[in-house]
C-alpha cells in the first residue's frame, strides 16, 4: 500500500556514494523536499550533508547537485 501515511522504513533507508536513484517526490513530507521540476529525473548519489544526501544530475548541459532526504529517493532496479 502506497497511499496514506508514510513509511518509517522509507526515512530510515541508506544509499552509498554512486548508487543510482530516483527522484519521486512524497508531498506527505516537506522537509528535504527538491523542486518539483526534478520530480521524476535519475541522479547518483554524491555525497551525505546532515541527514540529507547530495544527488547529482544532468538538466540539460548543466550538472547540479540537489539536497535531498531519503523519503524522496528510490533505488533505481
């Protein structure tokens, strides 16, 4: 079940430097919440600051590092 109150296991996941992830926004929680132009885009994980992880991508010929919490990232299968 996806909808309703979120889950704690999403909050408590790790990624390590260089996983691939996605950006799919969870408008449950607005801490850490990246804008919503990059909802739905692919980044790497490029560091942690805090309880939030650095997430780099490519928007357009740019690079740019976003800063978002876990409840907002999911392991690319």
């Amino acid at each position: 079940r996806d909808r309703g109150i979120h889950s704690i296991t999403r909050a408590l996941q790790h990624f390590e430097k260089g996983d691939s992830v996605d950006i799919i926004i969870d408008s449950a929680v607005h801490k850490g919440m990246p804008h919503i132009r990059f909802h739905g885009c692919t980044g790497e994980i490029e560091g942690k600051q805090g309880d939030s992880y650095l997430v780099g991508i490519n928007d357009g010929k740019k690079h740019k590092v976003l800063i978002i919490r876990s409840e907002h990232l999911r392991r690319v299968q």
